[in-house]
C-alpha cells in the first residue's frame, strides 16, 4: 500500500491534491501542532480587482501548541456566507462558476461540528469526490497510532507508515530534508517523493500562481482539473 500523509488543510492548491492522487491511501495528520499563518485555516483566491486575497475560517481562542484536531472554528457560522460572498465576482470571467460555486456551497454547508480538522477533512472528501480520486482516507486521530518512538519530524510518518503496513511513502520533494531514507529502508519501507510540474492556465489577466484548488475548478472545470493533477512525477529517494 502507497500512503501519503499531510496536516488537513483548506481547500488547498493543486499540488496537495496530486499527492492523493498518487497514493492508495490518504492520512490527515490532525495530530500534528496548529501553526498559527498556515494553511489550516485559510487559503488564496483572487481579488475583484487584481492580486489574490484570504478565505478565512475563523477560530475559537486556543493554546499556542494545540493540536489541530482540537481547534475549534468560531460557532458564528457567517464565516460560510462571507466566503460564498467573496467568490461571486469569479462569475464575471470563470467558466465554470455555477459547477463549482454549488460544490464550494455543498461542501461548506455539508459539515457537521466545529472542528478546523473534520471540516478540512471533509472538504477534502467531497472536492475527491466530484473529481473521481477514489481513495482511502483515514483520519490520524482515529488511529490510536503509537508515536513514542518518534525521534525527529520525519520520524511521524515513519512511525505511522510502519503502523499501517505501507509498503511506500510520498511526500512533496520540498520536504524531502526532514527524511531519512536509511531508517524508511530499514523498516522495508520505499521513500518516494513528488514532483509537481508548472500548473499554468488561462485565469484573468496576469497569472496568480499557487492559489486555492477553487480557483484552479472555477477556470478549469471538472475535466480540466483532471488533467492538471496527473501533472507530476513520482521518483525514489535516493539513498
């Protein structure tokens, strides 16, 4: 089996969205610590007039080094509207705006509690859902997994790759520093990284790269967006 595990971000750029594609098995690390200007509760779309602002979830006070599974989004739920408000000017010049302004809306409104994880986790279900990624996903704190080995950060995987049973872990190349490939060796276990290449589509005026998955559905579609996430590569780590 093939994992890839990530913090639960929201509604994250398309390179996130490839590393699901390339695996069996999808883990939300929601165990991990909440940093404070990530991408845990926010993310980039376009503004009206030019560049690209925040959507933003809100959230409930919390200790500095919560877990994200226990952070909290503010229970005014005006959070959703002010999104939904903040995507209608992409009406203007997106092709795909009813299709994906009704998924935004879907699954915003589909979610049960105020968790910043289970609302992330489950963005991340529906938007694989509409786009055919049929995978497993598992939730790390579901897991009882047994971290009292890990030694350093890329120890986390590790541990929970070997706790699974994987037989290959992929993570983005940009973090490939933080893995030793000896220990994930000597575990049977086959380190992979990705490799995303240059996404560049048509959007409005000048290109904004890196922004939301929303953006790359709103000017993309469905079959479009398809083709984009099978736009990476996948090599062995070297040892």
């Amino acid at each position: 089996m093939k994992i890839a595990i990530m913090q639960p971000y929201f509604f994250p750029y398309i390179g996130y969205w490839q590393l699901i594609h390339s695996v069996d098995c999808f883990v939300s690390f929601d165990e991990a610590q909440y940093i404070r200007h990530g991408w845990i509760n926010r993310n980039r779309i376009l503004k009206p007039n030019g560049g690209w602002q925040y959507i933003l979830v809100p959230l409930n006070k919390h200790h500095a080094t919560e877990s994200i599974k226990n952070v909290q989004a503010h229970p005014n739920e005006q959070w959703r509207e002010r999104i939904i408000r903040q995507l209608a000017h992409y009406k203007k010049y997106a092709g795909y705006f009813d299709e994906i302004n009704d998924l935004v809306i879907d699954s915003l409104n589909g979610i049960s509690g105020q968790s910043i994880a289970a609302i992330n986790f489950s963005i991340i279900k529906k938007v694989c859902a509409f786009l055919d990624v049929k995978k497993e996903f598992i939730a790390s704190s579901e897991q009882n997994f047994d971290f009292k080995n890990v030694g350093d950060a890329g120890e986390w995987a590790l541990r929970i790759a070997e706790q699974m049973e994987a037989t290959e872990y992929v993570n983005p190349v940009a973090g490939a520093t933080l893995f030793d490939g000896e220990k994930f060796s000597a575990s049977r276990i086959k380190l992979s990284f990705l490799t995303s290449q240059e996404v560049v589509y048509s959007q409005r005026g000048s290109f904004e790269p890196f922004l939301s998955i929303i953006d790359v559905l709103m000017f993309n579609g469905k079959e479009g967006t398809k083709d984009l996430l099978n736009k990476y590569s996948v090599e062995t780590a070297k040892r």
